[in-house]
C-alpha cells in the first residue's frame, strides 16, 4: 500500500486555556486594542477590531518569505469572542517559514476569578508547518504571560 503525503498530513492546533484575575473588560482591551497588543503580541499595521478588516504583523524573515503575517478580522462579539485569521511563509520554504493558513481564536467566559480565556491557534497542517507548530506553541504560551502583565498596567 502507498501513502501519498496529503494522507500523511495531519492538522493541530494550538490551544492555551487559563484564568485571569482580570474582569473581561480588561482582557478584552488588551487583545483589540493595538496599542496594547503591541505590548503583549506584535505591533500590527492597519488593525481595528472590525470584521473584514485587513492587518498585517511584522516578523523575522525566513528564507523565501519576507516574515510579513497577513491578518484578517473574521469574528468580533464584544467581551467573549475574537478570532482572526493568520496568514504567511512562502511556498519555497521548508520548515518555519513554510505556508500557514490559520486561524487565531479567543474566547472569554467569566468567572468567579475573572476570566477564563482560551486561545486557539487553529490549522497547523504537519509536517509541513511542524516547526512553526512547536515555535509558535513557545511563542503563544509567553505572549500569554505577557498579556497578564499588560492586563495589569494598560496604560
């Protein structure tokens, strides 16, 4: 029996589920306002919390792709859910730079503490996007800690 690559691919995400002792309010300002996603993300260029809205990241370049992340607002619900979607790396590169086409999801849920929030970085397809699968799940896990201490002193 032969197995073709596409059969061999599989897809994963990368999800971080913590509590906050912040009230959603403050969560949700850090994770759509520009200025403090800075502080905890990447500055983006040309970002608004609208949906259809268009927005770029700027990253290390790897090989062929130019570390540019093309973004997409695709969902806003105010204080529980913001997901866009995550685009990037060049078709003639292996690796980390090879080609995303994700997804990035928050959802906030209230409790008693403050606010449960949950990150999904959805549609890694490996092996192909294998090391910016494990990068990114190191990256997402720091920007989280981050985000506390944002959360703390937005100003």
């Amino acid at each position: 029996m032969t197995s073709t690559l596409a059969e061999a691919a599989v897809t994963q995400s990368i999800v971080i589920d913590e509590v906050f002792p912040h009230a959603p309010e403050v969560i949700w300002q850090a994770l759509t306002d520009g200025r403090l996603m800075a502080r905890w993300l990447m500055q983006a260029s040309g970002f608004a919390p609208i949906v259809g809205t268009r927005f770029t990241y700027q990253t290390t370049p790897a090989g062929a792709w130019d570390g540019t992340i093309q973004c997409e607002v695709l969902e806003v619900l105010p204080l529980q859910r913001f997901v866009y979607a995550w685009r990037s790396g060049d078709a003639g590169n292996a690796g980390y730079g090879a080609p995303l086409d994700t997804v990035v999801s928050f959802t906030l849920t209230r409790v008693e503490l403050g606010t449960r929030l949950r990150l999904e970085h959805a549609g890694f397809v490996l092996p192909r996007n294998s090391t910016a699968y494990t990068n990114m799940g190191k990256g997402w896990t720091a920007c989280m800690a981050k985000l506390d201490g944002v959360a703390k002193t937005p100003d």
